[in-house]
C-alpha cells in the first residue's frame, strides 16, 4: 500500500513539502491506515498531520466506542484530534434532508472549517474500491461520462493519497503493522445503495476479475481523458460560434451531438443552473428548430433569429416574450 500511496501523491500532485494534512478519521482500516502511513513519511515531507473525527450519534454504544478509538490512537501517535459531536438524524429532520446526505454535508463543512483555520490539505481515505463502487453507483442512475470518472484525486483542498490502494491493501497494511481499527456494523446493512453495490455486485464482478479494481482505475481514467477532451472541445466550439447577442445556431447545429450536449451545459452553468438530460435534449432540438426552453429558476434558452442565448426571463424584451415556447 505505501507505494501506491507515494505514487498518488507524485502522479497527482497532492502533497508537497511543509504542508499541513487534515485527515478525515472515521477509526476504519481505510483513514486509520491513511493516517499512520501519512504519518510514516511526516519527517520526510516535513508535514503536519491533524485529524478530524465526526460522532454522527447514529449507532448508539458503537459511535461512542468510534471516537474514544480514534482519541486514543491520536493520542498515540502524538496528532492533534477535532472532534465533533452531532445528531445527524434530527438534524436532517430539521434540514428535510436524508441522513446520508445530511452526515455528509456535517462532514465536509466540520473538515473545512478547521482547514480554513489552520491553512491545510483535507485527507479523505476514499480508495479505488470507494471510486470503483461511485461508478457503478453513478452507471446505475443513468450518469453520463462524468460520472464514470469516478472519484478524484484531487478536488479544491481535498486530496485523496489512497486512490490507487484497495480496501484490501489498507486492511492488509493495518493486519501487517498491527495497527487496530474499528468495524462500522451498518456496513454489512444494506440500508444504503453503495452497500448493496459493495455487498452484492462488486462480488459478482470480482469472481469474472480479481483484480476489478485495477480494470475501473484504468477505466475511470480513459472516461477523464475523454471528459476532458468533450470539455476542451465544447469550449472551443462556444469561442468560435460567439457572435453579438448570443451564439451562431448554425455553427451550433454543425457541432457533433456530445460536444452541443457539453456547450449547453457549460452555458447552463454559468447561470448557476445544472440542467437535467431533458433540458439538454430540448435545447438542441430549439437550437435546430428555433424556439424557447424554460429551464429553471426563470432561466430561459432561446433559439430566435439565428442566435441562441441562455439567461433570466425576466431580461426578455417584450418581441422575444412573444416568441417563447415553454416546456
């Protein structure tokens, strides 16, 4: 495992020399080996290691049990340890949100706001077993090629050194340098999609290829590089078609299905707004027949005269009102 570690952190630039590392510890065998392998080459990078521990105050006895593991084993090493406690379910009560996505949403602003204070890296312990398990999740829903990019590396602040390691590799680093870690039993549950993913397809896969891990790395990075040639391309296509008031439908029409797909998204998003496959679809059909797509939060795409614009309805003069086709 701690090779695979070294090479994510050269292969993606995630650590340099002298930085501050807040790790996410959860007391798993996936952050508890993130933890004292990045503790093992601390000396070397002149790092400063933190960790973070969020007691979500799901699993009664077992929560508590979590948190005085991890406040022992930093104590052991010498880390400094944030703890947070919150009730997760009443809280996602008072938010209308599901627990999952409530504890998440806890996780990351608790992460960020110490990293802020302390000017430093968020570790996150996300393996390619995690990433292997987010692509099938995201394949499932009907995600396009973003979402079988799989999990990042690197994402804003947030580093990810075990991304090339299984969950195998961490629990066998923990198993060979006698390092405990703790066992969450909701995850032999299948109460959540990714433990139904883990406990009953990933399985299935792995008797077709041991090595399935290795297969969606190489996967998830063909999907990255042509993610990233679809958004290369979709901007130059946006520079070219630019003309006063909007964009050229004609240039628009001649673009390759996948690359119009992307020139309307990224035009989506600097509204603010992530439209749906539905909206994409009517926008191209408006680009080519001309007409008016309502998409959301008063934010209309509009096809009239040769030109096509994206922007809030209520900036339509009144000759452009007329013209609308709402959907």
């Amino acid at each position: 495992m701690e090779n695979k570690l070294l090479k994510a952190i050269k292969e993606y630039s995630l650590i340099e020399d002298g930085d501050k590392i807040i790790v996410a510890l959860s007391g798993g065998a996936d952050s508890t080996a993130l933890l004292c392998s990045l503790m093992s080459i601390r000396e070397s990078l002149s790092l400063t290691i933190y960790a973070c521990h969020i007691n979500h105050l799901l699993r009664g006895d077992e929560s508590f049990r979590d948190e005085n593991f991890v406040r022992e084993l930093c104590e052991k090493l010498g880390v400094e340890l944030f703890v947070l406690q919150c009730d997760i379910n009443k809280l996602a009560s008072e938010r209308n949100l599901g627990s999952e996505e409530c504890g998440r949403q806890v996780r990351y602003d608790f992460l960020n706001k110490n990293a802020t204070r302390l000017g430093a890296k968020i570790a996150t312990a996300h393996t390619s077993t995690d990433s292997m398990e987010t692509i099938l999740m995201n394949i499932s829903r009907g995600s396009g090629i973003k979402g079988a990019r799989g999990i990042p590396p690197k994402r804003d602040n947030i580093i990810r050194p075990l991304i090339l390691a299984s969950r195998a590799d961490t629990e066998e680093y923990c198993k060979s340098h006698n390092i405990p870690y703790v066992n969450d039993s909701t995850n032999s549950e299948r109460l959540y999609t990714r433990n139904k993913v883990r406990l009953d397809v990933v399985p299935i896969l792995r008797g077709i290829n041991p090595s399935i891990e290795e297969a969606f790395l190489r996967f998830s990075k063909s999907m990255k590089e042509l993610d990233e040639f679809i958004e290369k391309s979709a901007q130059t296509a946006l520079s070219e078609s630019k003309i006063e008031n909007g964009y050229s439908c004609e240039k628009l029409k001649k673009l390759d299905k996948p690359i119009l797909a992307r020139t309307i998204e990224i035009l989506c998003n600097k509204e603010n707004i992530e439209p749906e496959s539905v909206h994409i679809e009517l926008i191209e059909k408006a680009i080519k027949n001309s007409g008016a797509v309502s998409i959301k939060n008063g934010i209309m795409a509009i096809s009239s005269q040769g030109i096509f614009r994206i922007y809030h309805k209520n900036s339509l003069n009144n000759s452009e009102r007329k013209s609308e086709i709402p959907v």
